[in-house]
C-alpha cells in the first residue's frame, strides 16, 4: 500500500477545512530504482574493455599496459554519472546513457589505438562531460522554466558564433574559423551555440505556432500562408550562408539550416515549408560554391577525390581505401592501417571503425545512433508542452543531423564537412556539448514520467 506524503495530507486537510472540494491531485509512485541502467552500464563497460584489450593485442601483441586504469576511470566516472541520475531525475529514460557511454567507449579504443595523447585528452573531457551531466541535473529541474530566456538564448549562440572571429582570438584549423584559444585551452564555441539555438527554436515556433500554420492570404480560390509569415526560414537560410562565408564552415551551416527546417515542419506539419526549405537549400549551395572558395574545393573533392590525391581529396580517398580494406568482418582491432588517413582520430573516426571492424562494426553503430535518436523522440512525444516537446526534438535532432552529415561525409553520400562524430570523434567541446544533451533529455525524460497532465501533482517515494 502506497503511504502518501505529509505534504499532500496536509493539502487536503486544509481544503477540507474550509469547506472547499479538495483539488484533483495525481498520486504519482516514484521508484529511484535503475537497475535496467545500471545493467546496460555494466554491459557497456565489458564490450569497451574488451575491445581495448583486443585492439591492444592485435597492435602490440600483449594486454594494455594501463588496463585497471581504463577501466577503473570508465567505470567510475560512467557510476558518478548513474549516481547522479538516481538522485535527480529518477524517473528518467534508463537507455539514453549507457547508449551513450557505448559510443564513447568504442571511440576512445580507435582514439587510443592511433594518437595516445588524443586518447589522454579525450579521458580529461570524458571527466568534463560527466561534471556537466551532473551539474545540469542539478540547476536544471523544471526544461519548461527556459521558456522565458527565448532571446537570452538567441543572444547568447550568437556571441558564440561570432567568437571565433574575433582577432588575436579566435584561430583557423583547416580552413574553418571554428575555434576560439586561451592560453592552452582551445575549443569550439558553436557546440554550445547549437544548444542554445535550439531553446531558442523550440521557443519561437511553440510561440507562434498558429500564424505559421494557418493560412489565412487568399490567393484565388486558395488561401496560403501569408509571405511575411516565412521570414523566419529566409532568416534561417541568410544566417547558415552568412554563418558559412564568415567561417568556412560547412557542416555547421547544414546542420542549423536542416534543425530549423525540421522543427518548421515539426511545429506546422505544412509540406510547404519543406519544399521552400529544400529550394533556398539548393539555391544557396549554388551560390556558395560559386562564392566561397572552401565550399567549392569541398565539393571537388566530393565528386573526384582521385584527382586530387596530392592535396584535398587525399583525406576522404585513403578512408574509402581503409573502408575497403574492412570489407564485412573487418581487419580485426590493432591490425587496421588507417593511421595513413589525415585527422584519422578526429574527422575520419568513422573510417577507423569500418576498417577494424568492417560493415558489421558500422551497423552496429548505426544502431546504436539510431536507439539514441528514436528514445530522443520518444521522449518529445511524451512531453507535456509544445516549448519541451520541440526542444525536446530539437536536441536529439542535433545528434542525429550531426552523425548524418558526417557519415554520410566519409561515405561520401555528401560532401565531407569535418565536424565531429558525436561521442566518438576526438573533441573535446564536442563531447562536453554531447553529455549537455544527454542531461537535458534525461531531465525531460523524468518530468514526463513525474508530471501527468492536468491536476495537482504530489509525488510519493517508494525506494
């Protein structure tokens, strides 16, 4: 028998006492149990192990030097992480971090496997990404509450974005303006711009739902969505060109571009919207690779990477011949040749693993991908407003969006933009950007779970 709290007692007696109805409250269980969590932690933590000390035996011929560290490092930071969760947000989704934590560990084995002080970086940030796990739960509590800070978002990702083009500041690497050094502290500002961008998305359209969705111009026996009402999307497209010609950056401007899209459609269901996106999406391709040098080396590449082996295209041919050289089964961890590809630990991450670990090794992480997207959407269905629920959206489609552009980069379905794998690609912002997102949908997984729709709500504690 559930026992209720005092709290809700003493709400009912009070209303019983002045001779009102007490209001309809939902008692609703809440169970800090996450075994489910924890076993697919532990399961999460066997296959890393595993694979590390197989990548290197296949590299080295014997067990890792450091073996009790690696492991002792994973499983502690992966527990404070558990802990955390257990503590703040019970009711949570017991999927979305040991998924998380898989990928990340299959990373870091191909990280370790070919730079070692990528690796010693890589460890620092895992750190870092619990640290911001935690300290999200907790100043966190209630997604709906960031409503009120629409244009403090907007303006916070702008001066994110244009951080890096602040002289004596900001650098360039690779072309791309993306980063921002101090001292021996570098990062990318835009991967915590992302985050706020997408608050300030989800605000906007939960705001203006209707007058995005109702036509209301009469255009002969027709009525559309009034012209002035697309302005948002014309901003959209102007800010990734504008984003993309300061910067050189590719992968960013596809990726805002294709997060507003998909949220425009999301919030209106108006296959207008798409079409009109997919058409300034081409037209501004069209002009960037006419206007921009990057933009056009980028897509020279794409289509003839053979042709320029001796500069650019180097990079994404060495990694269709580390694809190959995997075939279906793989070469084996610690027997791959993929220290050849440029940036193999960073940019071409996924071409380490299709080489060692052939077409099965990248189904697998397909799969992993695609879990941590559909409970990330899952959880936007459950939500119980349209700010969470499109924010809710929003933040999974950032990692999804994200791990598209980039595979589809090196498989060359696209042309190869340089931004990072999530969770697997060395990065630290990258990763400390990530572990933000799994935070936030944790927390929106567990209001879901503890806040019913309509009535009162008093929880009871059942552990």
């Amino acid at each position: 028998m559930i026992k209720p709290s005092y709290d809700y007692c003493w709400t009912v007696a009070r209303h019983a006492t002045r001779d009102a109805p007490a209001p309809a409250t939902s008692v609703v269980p809440v169970s800090k149990s996450r075994s489910t969590e924890l076993g697919l932690m532990v399961l999460a933590w066997i296959i890393t192990t595993s694979l590390y000390i197989l990548a290197s035996l296949g590299a080295q011929g014997h067990m890792p030097p450091r073996l009790w560290s690696f492991l002792s490092v994973i499983v502690f930071l992966s527990l404070a992480m558990h802990v955390a969760i257990r503590r703040y947000a019970p009711q949570a989704s017991q999927i979305l971090l040991p998924v998380a934590t898989l990928l990340n560990g299959i990373g870091y084995v191909e990280i370790a496997r070919w730079n070692s002080t990528h690796a010693a970086y890589q460890a620092v940030w895992f750190a870092l990404g619990a640290v911001a796990l935690v300290i999200t739960l907790k100043v966190v509590r209630h997604v709906r509450d960031l409503d009120r800070y629409r244009y403090l978002t907007l303006v916070g990702a702008i001066f994110l974005l244009l951080l890096p083009l602040v002289p004596h500041f900001g650098e360039t690497v690779n072309g791309a303006r993306l980063w921002v050094k101090a001292g021996p502290l570098s990062f990318q500002p835009v991967e915590l711009a992302k985050i706020l961008l997408a608050f300030f998305f989800a605000s906007y359209f939960a705001a203006n739902r209707e007058l995005l969705s109702t036509p209301t111009m009469r255009i002969g026996q027709r009525l559309i969505v009034p012209p002035s009402k697309l302005l948002p999307i014309l901003f959209a497209w102007g800010f990734a060109i504008a984003v993309l010609g300061a910067e050189n950056d590719v992968g960013f401007a596809i990726l805002l571009f294709a997060l507003f899209l998909m949220l425009l459609w999301v919030t209106t269901g108006l296959k207008t919207y798409v079409l009109l996106g997919f058409g300034l999406f081409a037209g501004g391709g069209f002009l960037a690779e006419r206007l921009f040098s990057q933009v056009h080396l980028r897509i020279s590449y794409w289509l003839d990477p053979w042709h320029y082996m001796n500069s650019g295209g180097l990079q994404l041919a060495y990694g269709w011949f580390s694809l190959a050289a995997g075939g279906v089964t793989g070469t084996g961890l610690g027997l791959g040749q993929s220290g050849t590809v440029p940036f193999i630990s960073s940019d071409m991450i996924f071409a380490a693993v299709g080489e060692e670990l052939g077409i099965l090794g990248i189904i697998v992480v397909l799969c992993l991908f695609a879990l941590f997207v559909g409970e990330g959407f899952r959880i936007a269905q459950r939500a119980h407003s349209d700010f969470v629920r499109l924010a809710a959206t929003a933040l999974t489609a950032t990692v999804g969006i994200q791990a598209f552009v980039i595979m589809a980069g090196v498989l060359r379905l696209l042309p190869f933009t340089g931004i990072t794998l999530p969770f697997m690609a060395y990065g630290g912002s990258s990763l400390l950007a990530n572990y933000v997102i799994v935070a936030l949908l944790l927390r929106i997984s567990d209001e879901n779970a503890t806040e019913p729709r309509g009535g009162e709500i008093r929880t009871v504690d059942l552990s």
